[in-house]
C-alpha cells in the first residue's frame, strides 16, 4: 500500500515565491530597427541553417525575404507586425507574423535566436507574444513552417504547443524548394 507523502504546510513568516523574471524584453520593431533585423537574420541563418540547406539558398532566401523593403511589409500592412528580442539592451532575437485568409489563423513567419541565447526562453517569450497578438485579432489558431529537416526548431516548436499537420513543398524561385512541416498551435 503507497502511502501519502505529508502535507506541507506554508508558513507564514516565509519570504513570498518570486516567479523568475523574463529573460528578455520584446520592442515592436520601428523602420530604424529593420537593419537589426536583416542582421540579425544574416548572422543566425548563416549559422544555422549549412548543413539544412545549401549556402547559396540561404543566401538567396536572405535577399529575398530580408530585404529592407520585405521587413518594412510588417510594419505597414494591417494585422501584421515585427518584434525584438532585446537581452541587457541588445538585441538577440526576432518575431514577424501576419493574419491569414481566412482571418481565425494568424502566421508565425520568422522567429530567430542569437544561438549563444538559445534555451533561456526567449523564443518562447516571442511565440507567447505572437499569441497574444493573434488572440487580440480574434485567431483561433497560429500556423507556421518550419523546414523537415530543422530538427531541433521542430521540437523547439512541439514545446511550445505546436503539432505537425501536414507537409509541403514550396517552390520559391531559382530552382528552390522549400521542403516544410507545416505546424499549428490551436489558441
């Protein structure tokens, strides 16, 4: 037979528990703040990414997509938007998201860590913050793709709530595929 293990009881002379502070601050991206960004993307795909996908995608995914004309797009367009990670008033991480047609999903589109930052809840913190835009526009559910073979951000991502739905592959132009997971977190 278990037996019950004893009741602890709070004492009332106890220091009150303090929950731990946020590892970092999230500043909604400004035009100044959009350098920051495409470095930011620079340094952490450059990274991250060999071994996943060629080099000379990366850089062709770079210039495409983190232009300053590109970032500028989430700062501009309705129910969209950009956000810094910031770590003793540096930055080290990013978020952009917009809302989908149909508009109950909103779409997680870029979330990057400085990877010396890496476990210290940061990219939780910016999925959380995309959360609560999502549920401010009504969502119901926030969507995003991650590539198949990016295993460690996929697990990352099933952390923080999000199931695989369904696979596809997505040309992008000069001969590149993305070959992604399409994962969803039901709000």
């Amino acid at each position: 037979m278990l037996k019950s293990p004893p009741a602890h009881r709070c004492a009332s002379t106890a220091p009150p528990t303090e929950l731990p502070a946020l590892p970092v601050a999230i500043a909604t991206a400004r035009a100044a703040d959009l350098p920051i960004v495409a470095r930011l993307a620079h340094e952490i795909w450059h990274r991250h990414y060999p071994g996943i996908i060629p080099v000379a995608q990366i850089d062709y995914m770079l210039a495409r997509s983190y232009n300053l004309e590109a970032l500028a797009d989430y700062l501009t367009r309705p129910d969209a938007g950009l956000a810094l990670a910031m770590r003793d008033e540096a930055p080290v991480g990013f978020v952009g998201w917009f809302r989908l047609e149909p508009p109950a999903s909103m779409k997680l589109d870029k979330l990057y860590v400085v990877p010396e930052h890496h476990g210290a809840g940061i990219g939780r913190a910016l999925i959380e913050h995309v959360v609560m835009q999502a549920r401010a526009a009504a969502c119901s559910r926030i969507t995003l793709n991650v590539n198949r073979g990016n295993a460690g951000s996929i697990r990352a991502y099933e952390r923080c709530g999000f199931v695989i739905s369904e696979r596809g592959d997505f040309p992008i132009g000069n001969g590149y595929v993305m070959e992604d997971f399409i994962m969803v977190r039901q709000l």
